[in-house]
C-alpha cells in the first residue's frame, strides 16, 4: 500500500518514486509502535476480487484531542466515487469514539480532489507552509 501510494503522492518538484520494502515498512511501524504512537487505518477491497481500493490512515497518541492524518489514497480505477470520503469517515467515527475531537491534515492546493473532499468532511484552514509540491495526475507530475 504504501508503494501504491508513494506513487502519486504529492511531491517537492524533482521528485523520484520511493520504494518501501516489507522490511522497511515492518521498521517503521515497530518504531512508532514503541514511541507510543498509534494508527487507525481503513482499507477498502474491492467486493468482487477483494483488490486493493482505497485506504486512509493516521496517527495518534492515547489520551490526546487531535489526531494527525496519514495517507489518504484511493486506487487510480476506483476514483471519482468519493471513497476518499467513505474511508476518511469510516475512520472519524472510530476515532470520535475513541474521544478524539480534531484530525490534522496537510492539503497541497493544487491536489483539488484531495481539498475537495476535506472540505466536504468539514476540515478547515489553520495555516499554511511555503512549500512548492507537484501532483501526479494523468501519468505527469504537473505543478498547477
Ligand atoms: C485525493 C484522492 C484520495 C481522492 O480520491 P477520490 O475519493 O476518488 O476522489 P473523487 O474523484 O471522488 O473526488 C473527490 C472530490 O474532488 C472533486 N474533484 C474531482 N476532480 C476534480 C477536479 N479536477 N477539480 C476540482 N474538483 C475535483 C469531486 O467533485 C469531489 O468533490 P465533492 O466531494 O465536493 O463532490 C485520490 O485522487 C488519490 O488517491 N490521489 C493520490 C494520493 C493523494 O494525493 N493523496 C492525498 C495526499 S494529502
């Protein structure tokens, strides 16, 4: 999943496509894992072949109000049908029964889509960064 999403994640200009390996990605959750730092993921498989769809993810800490976005990322053949939102959702139910009132996110404002469904979920601006990111969109990376 996470080789699927570095893919077309929103990137600083120049960007290359990272590989993670098992063993890397088994590395980083031990990690968090043992900082005392925890996901609450939702993958979405597809009814038919149970092929990978969608998945969002993020993190927290135990006893905190805010948790901190991840990844969200929906398949390229199963986009445009808002599963973004379904995933997103899925995961603030959960995470509101847990007692968290807040998600943080980061949105590039040229990742439409992605500022789209933030919107509708009801996110809203806090403040920004200066950072220049490109997009991958229709197999390019387009800065605008
Ligand atoms: C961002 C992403 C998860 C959205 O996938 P999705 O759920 O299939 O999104 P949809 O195509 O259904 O569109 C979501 C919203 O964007 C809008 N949208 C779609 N294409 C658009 C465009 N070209 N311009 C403006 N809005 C657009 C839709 O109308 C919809 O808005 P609505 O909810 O108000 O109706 C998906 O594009 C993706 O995986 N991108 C690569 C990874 C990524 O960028 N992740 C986010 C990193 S922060």
């Amino acid at each position: 999943m996470r080789n699927e999403f570095a893919k077309d994640f929103p990137s600083t200009d120049g960007a290359t496509i990272p590989t993670y390996s098992t063993e890397a990605t088994r590395d980083f959750y031990t990690r968090t894992w043992e900082s005392g730092t925890r996901h609450s993921t939702v993958v979405v498989r597809h009814v038919k072949d149970a092929k990978l769809a969608a998945y969002t993810a993020v993190q927290f800490k135990e006893g905190s109000t805010a948790a901190a976005q991840q990844s969200p990322w929906v398949a390229k053949d199963f986009r445009g049908h808002h599963l973004s939102t379904l995933a997103k959702t899925a995961n603030a139910l959960t995470l509101a029964k847990k007692g968290f009132r807040y998600i943080d996110t980061e949105n590039a404002t040229n990742n439409v889509e992605m500022l789209a469904t933030n919107r509708r979920l009801g996110f809203y601006l806090r403040g920004c960064e200066g950072d220049f990111v490109s997009v991958y969109r229709n197999g390019t990376w387009t800065s605008a």
